[in-house]
C-alpha cells in the first residue's frame, strides 16, 4: 500500500510511517486530552505547476489537541482535469475517503490498543453558500455511508483551509 510523500512545514519530507509517527507521539504527549484527527482534500488546476489538463490534488491530515494547538501533515498529486464542478468534488471526497480507510487503520495499529480519545472527521470542501451547497447532502452521504463523520463549511477547514493553502 503506497501512501505516498507526505510534508510538513517544520519537519520537510516524510515518509507515511515518519507521519504516523509523529502524530502518536503527539497523542501520547497528553493521553487525557480530547483530540480530532482531520482528513480533508483540496483541488486546483494549475498550469505551472502541472501539465496542461491536470488537476494538483492535496490531502491534508490534521491532529488537534483541543485548545492547545496541533500538527498537519499533507500530501499532493496530479491527476486529470475534471470537467465539472461535481466531478471536482467527488474527486476531492473520494480521495478522501480512500486516504482514510487506508491510513486511519495503520495509524490505530501503530497505537497498540492505547486509545486517545479523538474523533475522526472528513472534511469536505461544500458548503451552504457558493456553488457546491446543493451537493452537500450527496457528499455527505458517501462520508457518512463509508462510516466516518462529515464535516462542511464553514466547520470543514482541513479542506478549504490546510488543503488549500498547499494546492
């Protein structure tokens, strides 16, 4: 299973054990606390930095120590152009999605049984205002149907705000 790079602004390039890793060892570093882990994606076709008729994809994974601050963690890829707003959003869900059932099961491994306790969340990049708010039942139901828990704007920063800020 290959998770791809991820980056961190502090700690550069890291390989998806360096990750998990780190977000242990910041779960562990107050076992008590209330803590979210975050999972949310981000797109953008950009033409300098991808070739013509691609899409830059970032997925961001986030863990927050409730009033106390956290740590992100995101990775990027390039996939085609979508041609639709739709299309864009699914491709951000899905990827998603996909990222958390094959992340979130290595990470609990690597926990040993020591649960913190942290809720997980899926970001989505919709919202009531803008073009996406009739989409929002349909992206919420593929988070929710997958068995993890949605969140959208303005409450899904994960996606419109870390993802985004690296797409």
């Amino acid at each position: 299973m290959d998770l791809g790079k991820f980056h961190s602004t502090t700690l550069g390039s890291l390989l998806p054990s360096e990750v998990i890793d780190e977000i242990r060892n910041f779960l562990e570093g107050d076992p008590d606390a209330e803590y979210s882990l975050v999972i949310g994606t981000d797109s953008q076709e950009k033409i300098k930095e991808a070739k013509i008729g691609s899409l830059i994809v970032v997925t961001a994974i986030v863990v927050h120590r409730k009033g106390f601050g956290g740590r992100y963690f995101w990775k990027k890829k390039i996939l085609p152009k979508t041609h639709t707003l739709r299309e864009k959003i699914y491709t951000e869900t899905l990827t998603s999605l996909s990222f958390a059932e094959q992340f979130v099961p290595l990470l609990k491994k690597s926990l040993n049984g020591n649960m913190p306790k942290y809720h997980l969340e899926i970001h989505v990049d919709v919202g009531e205002h803008g073009e996406t708010r009739a989409m929002i039942k349909e992206v919420v139901g593929m988070v929710t149907g997958n068995g993890f828990v949605a969140k959208t704007k303005p409450e899904a920063f994960g996606a419109s705000y870390v993802a985004d800020k690296h797409t």
